[in-house]
C-alpha cells in the first residue's frame, strides 16, 4: 500500500508526494495514516462515522460496497486496513460486529469433533453456542474448568488430543 500526500494538502510544488510502502513505515506512522486515507469528497483526513445501519441498493445485491452494516461498512473496512498496516506483513485482518460472531466464526474454523478447553465462567452466549450450535452441528467437544482454583496439572489433564482452542 502506498500513502499518496496530494496537492490538496498545501503542496505548492503540484506534485504529488508519496511515502513508503506501508511495511517500510514505522509503527506509528501506520498507526496513524494506514485506514485514515482522505475522504475524496470532502478532503477529510479522519473517516467519520458511519452511523447508517443499512445502505442503498439500486436492486438486490446491486450497491456500492455496503449493504447493512454488520456484514461490512466504511469503519469496519478502515479499521481492517489499518491493522493490517500496523502487522507489518499481515495481508489480511478481519473485524467482527460483535464478540458473537467472532467465537461463532473460530469455533466453526474448528472443524469437525473439536475439542475445547474453556473456563467455566465463559460469556453465557458462548456457553450456549459450544454446548448447544457447535456441538449438534460440528460435533464439538468442550470442557469446561474452574481456572481460579485447577492446578496445572489439571488444565494440561483437560487437554485432549483433539483439543484445538483453548479459551479463557
């Protein structure tokens, strides 16, 4: 990814200036500029916040990138250029809408008849969605163990050979 800088920012050379490939950038310069780029209608350096729920579609499936904003929208999408500029290398990131779909999206990575350790006290929805969804539809296996008083010995004795998360 190049970060272009343009006339439109006081350049009174009319040239175009470019920086770095992002992986040459330092850290903050990343962290700063990468997901940030001008707003090409309005020259704004910081994205503003989407607040729209839903997008225009001119007939089904036909928009302009977005549809409804838990399937994607303009921050998500500038939030996941960023870090993938701030993990140097990272091709790809991926944000979720909710911590939900986050754990329902790894546990389905899974594969299936996956074993997982969990702490007993894990999200109730979580709870439900490995005891519950992953487990009549993929087969999974959890354990679930009291981390504030197992010793060592017990959390590696959970440990199963199909184990393939562990969450706490």
């Amino acid at each position: 990814m190049t970060i272009s800088i343009s006339t439109a920012n006081g350049h009174a050379d009319g040239v175009k200036h470019h920086l770095k490939r992002s992986s040459e950038l330092g850290f903050s310069t990343r962290a700063i500029h990468v997901g940030s780029e001008p707003d090409p209608t309005t020259g704004a350096v910081i994205p503003s916040i989407s607040l729209s729920t839903t997008y225009k579609q001119d007939e089904v499936g036909v928009h302009k990138g977005f549809e409804y904003s838990r399937s994607g929208n303009p921050n998500r999408d500038a939030l996941e250029r960023t870090l993938v500029g701030l993990e140097a290398g990272a091709g790809h990131a991926i944000a979720f809408a909710s911590g939900s779909a986050t754990t329902a999206t790894v546990l389905q990575s899974l594969g299936p008849n996956a074993h997982v350790l969990s702490v007993n006290d894990v999200y109730g929805g979580t709870f439900r969605y490995l005891t519950r969804v992953a487990k009549e539809t993929a087969g999974t296996e959890t354990t679930f163990v009291d981390l504030e008083v197992a010793t060592d010995d017990e959390i590696l004795g959970a440990i199963q050979e199909n184990t393939k998360v562990c969450l706490s």
